[in-house]
C-alpha cells in the first residue's frame, strides 16, 4: 500500500505552527505547569476523532491520553512526548525562548528539539492516521505527559494503567536527529555522608573530622570495582563525584560531609545489587579505618532500559521506515534518560526512540528544531501507525 495519500496530509507549515503553539506555553519544570499545554494538543485533536482522557496531578499540572478507538484486535500503539521544558538560564538568546519564531527552516524556542518539535509531529501524524479511514485493529494513542524532567510522574502515572500492559509499543519522540534509539543508560545517584565529632579548630585531637574521612573515603571508592559488561551502543557505565558539602567554619572541625555521585548504569546492572555493593564498601572501610562512620542514601534512580532489536515491534518499524519511506533507519545510542526508563522496566513494554531535533541541543540556549526533520518525523509516525495497525 502507499502511503504518499497520507503523506499528503500533513505539512512542515502546519507542524512548524503546531510547534510555536507549545513553545508559547511556558512549561518550565518546575514547576511545570502542563496543564493548558496539554488541553491545547486534546482540543487540536476531538474534532478528528480522539478521546480524550487527563490524569490529574495538580491544579496547574495534567498528562493527556488522546485515543483513536480500534477494533482491539491488536494493543494500541502509543505515540508519546512530554511537554515540559526545563528553566532557561541566565544566557542571553537569539530569539525568546517563549515566542516560538519561525526562522531559517526552523522553529527556535525553550523545548523546541527537547520535545515540542516531536509533540507536534506526532500530533500532526495522529490526525492524519484519523482522516485516512483505514481499518484500525488497535488504538493509536497519543500522551503527551507532564514532569519527564524532575521525576517523570506522568509517565509514572501511565504506567500504572491498567491498560498499559496490554499495549504493543510506545514510541518516543525524543530528539534522536530521526535515528533510532532503543537503549538508555539508567540513573543512579546516591548521597554519601560521613560523620564525624566537632572540637574546636585549634584542638583537633579531640574531634574527629568528617571531611578528612570523606578524603580516605573517596581514595577507595576511586580504587572500587564496581562490575558491568560494556554495552555496544550505550558503551560503558560511567561514575563521576559531582558534588561535596563538608564543614560549617574555618576553626570548628567537621562532624559532618556528604559527596553526590552520578552513576549511569548499563542494561544487566541491577541497582539493588550496586547498592548492596556501596554499602558492603562502607561496612569494609568502617572495619579498616578507625572512628569511621557512613552512611548512603538513594537521591533518585531511574533503571537502564533496552528494547532487542528482534523484537516485533522494532522490526515492523524499521521495514515501515524503509517501504514506506525509504530510509534505512540506524540505531543510535540515547544520550540521555527518557520515560522509556519507567515503560521498560515496569512494563516491559517494547519502547522506540525518534524524534526531529538534535539531540546536543536539549537543555542548551537558542534551541531550536528544523521543519523538514518535523515532516521526516511526522512520516516515520504515520508509517509506523499503518504498519503495526492496519496491516
Ligand atoms: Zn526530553
């Protein structure tokens, strides 16, 4: 079948003004406020057919899932992408951040490639499946999800559906310069605090100082195995000391000091072993060095995700990306961690990255994302949609 009737639906004018749409909704996280954002996208898309459904989060804050109803032959296909940004800044800007310019093949703005360029591609593919009449055998659903960038509670709200489970894919617009991503590392971030005895500065002895514990600390954990099997995509499991708190004043030795650690974890790492591991560390230096005490704490964790290639979905998607569109997709490492990290591992749900934008541009000033990549996007979408839908 061809496609080039639904193709003929959509255009980069209308997903660049779709694009500005979001951009002019100030959905910065936080606090977020997504709630007008994502009533925006469910108004764009009732008149073509879809239900639509919010979960609440608070006042100013919503997640959408806008249905198109199947004959539930099939698990719906889920179009997905969060619609808040994070802050601005204190950079000065080419264009406002806020304003959504068209420009040079472009729309600019805060979240433009990081992801209300692929928001409004996805919508754009969503109506045009609507329009096209063809015989769904499931839902095409589209959410478009709040807080993916403090603790993505509307993804964590839509996993808890019931009817998740029962979906066969999730594809994420995400900005992959329309590659394909179907790995991520995940998020490990501890706090580990030493403790100590204050005494005044000029009488150490009689204290016992939490920073210089902290120094013998870090000179082991530097020295510390901690096990993984390198990834071929996502490469290897990465720790780095980000930040260190220690001391309240020159002459008054430390009681207390507390390192942050960024881990990013690889597919196989389980974070309740690698935590078991940081605390047998802890318990061994308590044994080795004298008067040493350690805590550690998880700050926040978000598992390593990865969907096979052989699975059926990521197959269909790439012999729709080729018949349907000619590209040949390649398969990219995702920089970055994205819901796919709440729908694999609660879900083992097959998850797809691509989306317009580059991806070195999320989080950066003068962000922009390119209207043709929109389009190519848009088509990868729809073509997607016919195959695991209809076909
Ligand atoms: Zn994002």
């Amino acid at each position: 079948m061809s496609l080039q009737g639904l193709f003929a639906k959509i255009s980069g004018d209308e997903i660049a003004h779709l694009t500005r749409e979001l951009v002019r909704f100030d959905t910065t996280n936080p606090p977020g406020n997504e709630r007008r954002a994502v009533e925006f996208v469910a108004e764009s898309l009732k008149p073509f057919g879809f239900e639509c459904l919010f979960l609440e989060h608070e006042t100013q804050r919503a997640t959408l899932l806008a249905r198109l109803q199947g004959s539930g032959e099939r698990g719906a296909l889920v179009f997905n992408g969060h619609i808040d940004v994070v802050p601005v800044g204190v950079e000065s800007w080419q264009h406002p951040p806020f304003e959504g310019v068209i420009d040079g093949g472009k729309v600019w703005g805060r979240g433009a490639a990081d992801m209300k360029g692929g928001v409004a591609a996805m919508m754009a593919a969503a109506k045009a499946v609507a329009q096209a009449d063809l015989a769904l055998k499931g839902d095409l659903i589209l959410t478009v999800t709040a807080g993916e960038e403090v603790d993505m509670l509307g993804a964590r709200a839509l996993a808890a559906l019931p009817e998740a489970r029962h979906w066969q894919a999730v594809i994420i617009s995400e900005p992959t310069s329309n590659r394909l991503g179907l790995a991520e590392r995940g998020v490990f971030w501890p706090e580990i605090t030493t403790y100590g005895k204050t005494a005044h500065g000029s009488t150490p002895e009689l204290g016992v100082n939490a920073v210089m514990m902290m120094v013998k600390l870090l000179a082991e954990f530097e020295k510390l195995d901690i096990p993984f099997q390198p990834h071929p995509v996502l490469g290897e499991f990465t720790r780095s000391v980000n930040t260190i708190h220690g001391g309240v004043k020159v002459n008054v030795v430390p009681d207390r000091c507390s390192v942050m650690v960024d881990m990013r974890t690889l597919p196989g790492q389980d974070h309740a072993e690698l935590m078991r591991l940081l605390e047998a560390f802890l318990a061994r230096l308590a044994g080795e060095i004298p008067g040493f005490r350690a805590t550690i704490r998880l700050t926040y964790e978000l598992p390593p995700a990865e969907t096979p290639q052989e699975a059926e979905a990521v197959q269909k998607f790439l012999f729709a990306a080729k018949a349907h569109c000619g590209v040949d997709l390649p398969i990219v490492k995702v920089p970055f961690a994205t819901e796919a990290g709440v729908f694999v591992p609660t879900l083992g749900l097959s998850t797809l990255i691509l989306g317009p934008g580059d991806p070195a541009l999320a989080h950066q000033p003068d962000e922009f994302v390119g209207i043709a990549e929109m389009e190519e996007a848009a088509r990868l979408y729809i073509a997607a949609a016919v195959e695991m839908l209809a076909a």
